[in-house]
C-alpha cells in the first residue's frame, strides 16, 4: 500500500533499480523528483477547486427565496432546539448547526447572510467530502492520478445529485461522515469511529448503517466476517447508532412516502446514468476486492439501497452519495487500475552457445 501522495509502481521502477528507472520501464526524460513533491499541492488544489465548483454550480442553480425559506427554518430550530426534517420528512439532526456556524454570524453583518451563510457551508462541506475521499482512495491503495481521476468523477455525480433540493446539506454531511468512519476503522481508531458514528446516527437515519463500517474494517484485519462480528467496536457503534436514530425518529410522524415508488428501471437506469454508472461498473469489473471492501461492497451496498428505496426518495440519487464515495467509487477505480496494469513480458530463455568443438591432436611428422 502507498502513501497518501505518491507511491512505487513498475512504470517507474524500484529503489533497487538504478537512477534511470527499471531495465523494463525506463522513466521518460520528462520525470524529475520535483513532479512528485508537487503532488500534495496539486491534490490540494483539485480539491479545493472542486469544492467552489460544487457550491458554483448549485447557487447558479438555486432558487433564491426556496434558499432564504430553507436557511430561516434551519436557524429557527437551532434558537427553538427543534428537531429540523428535510423534505421527505426525515430528520436532519446535524444540518441546522452546520449553518448556524455560518449565517448566524453573518446576520450581525449584512442582510444577505442566508445565501452567503448556505455558499460557505456548502464550500467547507464540499472541502471536507472531496479532502476525505482522497485520503481514503489513499488508504485503499489507489495511485495518484487514479484519484485526481475519482474526485473528478465524485464532483460530477454530486453536482448531479444535488441538482433538485441542493441546499439540503445533510445530503452532503453524510458523505463525509462515513469517509471520517472508514478512514478511522481502517487505521483502528475506534474511539474516535464511535465518535463519528453517533454524529452520523444524529445527522439522518442512516447514519444507523455506520456499523457495517466497523464490521468491514475489522473483517479485513482479521481475515474473517465471523471473528469480526464478536469484536466490541462493532456492538458499541451498533449500540450509540440505536440510542440516537430511535429516540429522534419517535419525535416525527412517518414520512408520507410510499415504499418503493421509484423502483421502476427508468428511475434506475436515470439515477445510475446521473451518478456515473458508477453503481454499475463497481459490480460490473471483474476484480477481487479485499475482504472489508468486499463487505462494503456486497453488504452494505444492497441494505442502503433498498432502505432508500422504501422509506425515501431517489430523485437525484443524493441519497446514495455516501455508498458511492465510500465503495462503488473506489471499487470502480480499482477495476480500472487492474485492467490498465501492464503485464509484464515474458522471459525468453537464451540458448546456450554449442560447446567448442575441439580437434584431435596432430601427431609430429604429419
């Protein structure tokens, strides 16, 4: 596994080859140590260039007034400590205080704080999405110009996604919530996942799926869905998901959505279509994932998918913002990579040269 900004690969040679690359994949002219230092800049940069493009396009999108109403009921449940929903009726526990950090403050100072407040929320959130699923193509193993490849794809599916009800920032908190979470199992800071996975639980009702994150993390390390299942960040994030999702659902009415309204294959064939096809292609590549992105992949993927499909709406596919960063995205990138590696020619066995052929002594006199 490489590092987050630069790794070793046959196309570039091994610190045991010498300066001017491997026998076999010689580094071109063009190569010099001072490409790969600025790598960390040129992440940074497609980051936080993608972040305004995502808040961009969506103001340029937005409707004023539905911006200023969504902004206004936000910070008037912050002052009433009222639990806020969004437009299906789901509660959106996170999202309030998120904009509240922004045009709470910007009301002390113009009149234009809604808008602004919401721009900069969606800036900062989109900062964090982007930021976190770098380092998590990173920690998947994934090379570097795959993952400026990803962030472009992920912009152009949450852009989509966001199209219709944008401003709904829980869409884009859940995201970057369950990024945190695997980035934390993965590195085994499980105190910290349990942190991330209660304000996950908090943020939407799916946060209650943040477990499966832990029990893929734990799979990998220890070789074995079953010896995972025992293991105690599991039931602690299962256990803090319950005590917060049951307790907020009990204060809101069911939401008035008919199960599976959008399980019709147009929807599908739109939404998937809109996202990239990434859905797709991630169970479409022929690859062998790891074990614990296997369990995100085969586990995780079909329970969040049909959870939406019969408690919510698809529309857009923002709902399924978090499965797609998390596992189709990467998933897809993998696949991608394995089918592009080069093989490596076969060795040709040389013929040894026939033996000399020595002659026969010639006698004296002859």
């Amino acid at each position: 596994m490489g590092s987050v900004f630069g790794e070793s690969s046959p196309l570039q040679g091994t610190s045991a080859d010498p300066p001017g690359g491997s026998p076999l994949y010689p580094k071109p002219r063009w190569y010099a140590p001072v490409a790969v230092k600025a790598r960390p800049f040129i992440a940074a940069a497609t980051v936080l260039f993608l972040a305004w493009f995502t808040m961009k396009f969506h103001m340029d999108n937005a409707n004023d007034s539905e911006t200023r109403a969504y902004v206004g009921t936000l910070l008037w449940n912050v002052e009433h400590a009222t639990l806020s929903t969004d437009g299906t009726g789901h509660y959106t526990g996170v999202a309030p205080y998120v904009v509240w950090q922004f045009s709470g403050v910007l009301s002390l100072l113009t009149d234009l704080y809604a808008t602004r407040g919401l721009a900069l929320a969606l800036t900062c959130l989109g900062v964090a999405l982007y930021g976190l699923a770098y380092a998590w193509f990173a920690e998947l193993g994934l090379r570097w110009p795959t993952r400026l490849l990803g962030l472009a794809l992920l912009s152009v599916s949450v852009v989509f996604a966001l199209l219709l009800r944008g401003w709904e920032l829980d869409k884009l908190i859940e995201p970057s919530l369950f990024l945190l979470g695997a980035l934390l199992a993965w590195r085994g800071q499980y105190m910290g996942f349990a942190l991330v996975a209660a304000v996950a639980a908090a943020n939407r009702e799916s946060g209650a799926f943040m477990p499966l994150v832990a029990l893929a993390a734990l799979a990998q390390q220890r070789g074995s869905l079953r010896a995972a299942l025992g293991t105690w960040p599991v039931w602690l994030a299962a256990a803090l998901s319950l005590a917060a999702v049951l307790p907020l659902r009990s204060q809101l009415p069911p939401p008035p959505v008919r199960p599976f309204a959008d399980l019709s294959l147009e929807r599908l064939i739109y939404v998937a279509g809109g996202l990239c096809l990434l859905p797709v292609l991630a169970f479409a590549w022929r690859i062998t994932p790891t074990r614990g992105l296997g369990v995100l992949l085969y586990v995780l993927s079909p329970v969040w998918l049909l959870f939406v499909l019969a408690t919510d709406r698809l529309e857009q596919g923002a709902l399924l913002l978090a499965p797609l960063a998390l596992v189709w995205l990467p998933a897809t990138l993998l696949g991608l990579e394995q089918v592009a590696r080069p093989r490596q020619p076969e060795s040709v066995a040389i013929p040894a040269a026939p033996a000399a052929r020595q002659s026969a002594p010639v006698a004296p006199g002859t």
